[in-house]
C-alpha cells in the first residue's frame, strides 16, 4: 500500500467516523439515521482494519492504527460515536 492510499484511507475513515458522529448529536429525533451512519462507521472501520492487515502482511498493528485514527476524529469533532 502506497503512502498515498493510506492517508486516503485514514481520512475517509476519519471523515465518516465525524459524520456519523455528527448525525447522532444532531439529530436525536431522527434515531434510525443516526443508527444507519453509526453502522456504516463501524463496517468501515472493520474494512479499514482488514486492509491494513493485508497490506502489513498479516503483521499486528492494523488495529491500534485505526483506532487512532477515529481517536483522532473523535478528538477534532469533541464526541465521540456511541458504539
């Protein structure tokens, strides 16, 4: 995986990470929204860790990588997604 299509994939999880975050403080009336956006996080962080595990070449790291990324987004938004 070139540096470029890792830092692609990085902001795009942070991004989606932000907006499901977004839709859940703002839109409490809207519930199923906010839990279809949580999801969709959630499926693209899995997707983001399998990547990296494959690129790594199976090596440990995938995960703590990914989680600082959406400890990242979490820290720039000042939520963080309800899991």
């Amino acid at each position: 995986m070139t540096k470029n299509e890792k830092a692609t994939l990085e902001a795009n999880l942070k991004l989606v990470w932000r907006i499901a975050i977004n839709c859940q403080e703002s839109a409490k009336s809207v519930k199923d929204d906010a839990k279809e956006k949580a999801a969709r996080a959630k499926g693209y962080r899995e997707a983001c860790i399998d990547v990296l595990v494959y690129s790594y070449d199976g090596k440990s790291g995938a995960t703590d990588a990914v989680q600082g990324w959406i400890d990242e987004a979490e820290q720039q938004i000042g939520a963080k997604l309800e899991l």
